[in-house]
C-alpha cells in the first residue's frame, strides 16, 4: 500500500474517509491500496485476511460471493 498499513486505514475515522477516497482517487493511489488489499485476501493467513477484508469493508467497498 502506498505507505499505509491496514491498522492505519482502519484508524481512519468515518468523517475522514470521503477526504482519504477523494485523496487517494485524485493521486491515482486508491487503487493500488486496493490492489494490495485483495491480494491480502487471496495470499495473506487467516488474521490477515480478516484484517483486510474489514480494511475493504472501512473503505466502503461490499463483499461480493
């Protein structure tokens, strides 16, 4: 992620998030913190999968199955 852990975006307060999104959409960054959160999810063990699954969920994004 681009210099950002999961426990940090997971520290990002509700009010902050649609300045971290319009942040992170205009510098072309969101979707490699994204990326990099699915891979978690594929490759990661199991706490880590959780971690970014609830990163995903924080960032507003809905699983899908």
């Amino acid at each position: 992620m681009p210099n950002l852990t999961i426990d940090e975006i997971l520290a990002i307060s509700p009010d902050a998030m649609p300045d971290f999104i319009r942040k992170h959409t205009s510098s072309r960054t969101l979707s490699r913190v994204v990326k990099t959160l699915n891979r978690t999810l594929i490759d990661g063990d199991e706490a880590a999968r959780d971690m970014a699954a609830h990163a995903l969920r924080h960032l507003g994004f809905e699983e899908t199955t």
